[in-house]
C-alpha cells in the first residue's frame, strides 16, 4: 500500500502514502526568509522519496514565531528565496506545503508580552489574554498567509492546532479559562479554529490542499484529553479540510513528551484507529514509525491514509524510496547517556543543519555543544528578527 498514490478530497493527488512530517528546521535567516541551505534540504527529501513535505512552523506573521528561524508569510517578503525553496522541495512531483503557525504563549519574545487564550503567570512564561478584537483578527491574518504560500509556490497548507501553539491552546481547557464565545465549553472553544478554516479555504480556492495539525492529548493535567479531541475529529468531519494530521503532546514546561506512555510502535495509532471509527477524512499521523512493516500495515488496514515521518528522515532522508521498493532499511537512531532538557532536539535540530551542508560530521556531537550551538544562534537570530520586524 505504501506505493500506491492517494487522492485527497480537493482532487489533488500524492503519489504514495509517505510524507515527511513538520519539523521546525530553525533554517530560516533571522528575518523569516528561506535560505539556501533549507532549499537544499527540502531537495534532499524530494529526492528521498517521499511524497508530500510539510515546512514547519511558517509563521502568519512576525509577532509569534515558535524560534527566530521560523520564516514568515505575512508581510510577503524575499518572494526570490521563498520561490526557490518551493522549487527545490516539489522536485519529483513531491507536495510542499506550509505549516501555519502563532505560537501564541510559547512566543519567542518580540515586543511586549505573548498573548493566548487566557492569562498565564508562570515561573517561565508569562502571557496575556487576547482581546476579542485580536481573536476576531485572527481567521483573516492566516487567510492571507495561505494565500501568500500559494502566490509563491507551496502546493498546499497545514493549519497547526496541535502542539500547544496559539490554536491549540484555544482548544485547550488547560490554556482556554474564558467564558465568553470563544471558551468555556468545547463548542466555544473550537469557534476559532473552524472560522480559520473557512476563511483559510475560502482565500486558497475548493482545488488546494488544507489540512489541520491537532493533539490526540496535550500530556497536560487539565488539558485536552483524547475523548475531547474524538468530540473535535467528529466537528472537523464537516469542515472544508483535506487532511487531519494527528499529533500531541505540547510544549509547556513540566509537560510530558508525546513519546511518553506511548509504548513500543507508532505513538497514535490506537487513537487513529477510534477516530477512523468515527470519521471518514482522511487521516495522517507522525511519530514512532521506525519499520517499514508497522508503516504498511497502518495503511493497509485503513487506521491511517498517509504515514508521517520526521525524526526517521533526519537521520535516513532517503527512508520514504527504500520502504517504497520494499527494503525494510531501519533508521538508524543515536542513543544518549544523558539527556539534558531540550538536549536531543538540540541535537537533531544541528543535524539538519548538517543535511542541508551535505555534512555528516556532526552525528557524533555531543547534546551539550548542540544545545550550546542551538542557543547561540537562537540569540543572534533574535537580535536580526527584533531589528527587522521591530525597528525597522
């Protein structure tokens, strides 16, 4: 089944059923431009196989970003670099499309406090409550990002709820205490994610791809467990989207990671399985696929259309061609003794930048110089963003 290509309900086609997941890449050149060395990248898992690439965390706009090396849609900027991205990443015949982002109380700082749902004081993040004329701003802030991913080049658009990002957080009861129409119950609080929906379909046109990002759990204590998730898939069911892409887990501090309880094989498979019992969209899921036998069977037995792969596809870009002829290769992950916070994202996050340089030197890094690495670019990136986006 992995072979075989895959109609999505907008008639555009994928032409097999791997897709390489979002990661955010932290790529970008501070100002939230494509560089070369991520035209690179994306090149490389065209080249891989796979037949759809998601971009991580492509910001609406510049006041949110998850890192300073997110790029940004909206203002349209540096369409040259972005156009040679889309180039490079929909080489033989591979979707690209971009992942709309607001992290929302999980900002990097930019100017002034981060904004979500509801206020939040906390020892490491610190956020106010948005106003009902900022939430009510929001459905077309993300309609002119898709449009803008179409004029240059994306083949398509994922909406990310998952993760605790901004909409993620509106779905959340861990994030989302207001009581006015856009909290309080679960009706309420997916209002803000169905009219981005509508007015991100209505922007792209009925032909090109729409697809949305949400957690099966957000792992918090109070937070979105996966029975009110199943009660968001049978809502989303009538919405004008292309793909769910099931996801969890979010990243506050203190908050167990999506791995977590998950035991051996793919993380979400069991909650792919209820939610295909409930709807018929189809379905999509990342994380803990690492044989080429529980990818096939995920399909073939109708739990998942498209399997996802991230971290797999850093470590063996070219994953999605050898499962397709039928090898069993297997990644190769790296094991650590000791695994500091933020230390093996660190790490990955310094292999793509060894990917996109063609340089394997680095996979024997140590996770304290990748954090040390990660850190220092992050602060230069920061410096570049607030003088561009701030300043300016």
């Amino acid at each position: 089944m992995l072979e075989q290509p895959f109609e999505l309900p907008c008639g555009a086609i994928l032409k097999n059923r791997i897709a390489k997941a979002a990661m955010s890449d932290d790529l970008g050149d501070g100002r939230g431009c494509p560089t070369d060395a991520q035209a690179r990248l994306y090149r490389l898992w065209a080249q891989g196989g796979a037949a759809l690439s998601l971009i991580g965390e492509t910001q609406i706009g510049p006041w949110a970003p998850e890192t300073y090396g997110n790029l940004v849609l909206d203002p349209l900027q540096g369409a040259p670099e972005f156009r040679q991205l889309t180039a490079a990443a929909t080489e033989h015949g591979t979707h690209f499309w971009a992942q709309l982002g607001h992290a929302g109380v999980l900002a990097a700082p930019v100017d002034g406090k981060a904004i979500g749902p509801s206020d939040i004081d906390h020892p490491e993040i610190q956020a106010r409550a948005m106003t009902g004329a900022e939430i009510a701003a929001l459905p077309k802030a993300y309609a002119r990002a898709g449009a803008n991913a179409r004029t240059l080049g994306f083949t398509g658009v994922e909406i990310h709820a998952a993760h605790g990002f901004l909409l993620s957080q509106f779905l959340s009861p861990f994030f989302n205490r207001r009581t006015d129409e856009w909290g309080g119950s679960p009706g309420r609080r997916i209002r803000l994610l169905l009219e981005v929906i509508e007015a991100v379909r209505a922007e792209v046109g009925a032909r090109f791809p729409v697809a949305v990002k949400i957690n099966a759990t957000d792992q918090l204590k109070g937070g979105l467990t996966e029975e009110d998730a199943l009660g968001i898939l049978a809502v989303l069911q009538e919405a004008p989207v292309d793909l769910i892409d099931i996801s969890g887990g979010a990243y506050f501090p203190g908050a167990a990671a999506a791995s977590d309880g998950a035991g051996k094989g793919p993380y979400f498979l069991d909650f792919a399985r209820a939610a295909r019992a409930r709807i018929s969209k189809p379905l999509m899921s990342a994380g803990g696929f690492k044989h080429r036998e529980e990818a096939e069977k995920a399909v073939s037995t109708g739990a998942l259309d498209l399997v996802g792969l991230a971290r797999a596809l850093v470590v063996e870009p070219a994953l999605p061609r050898a499962w397709i002829s039928g090898d069993s290769l297997e990644p190769a992950f790296p094991r650590f003794d000791e695994r500091p916070p933020g230390g093996v994202t660190a790490w990955y996050t310094e292999r793509l930048r060894e990917l996109a340089s063609l340089d394997a030197t680095g996979r024997d890094q140590p996770l304290s110089a990748a954090l040390e690495a990660v850190t220092r670019r992050k602060a230069a990136n920061g410096d570049l963003w607030k003088r561009h986006f701030v300043e300016a």
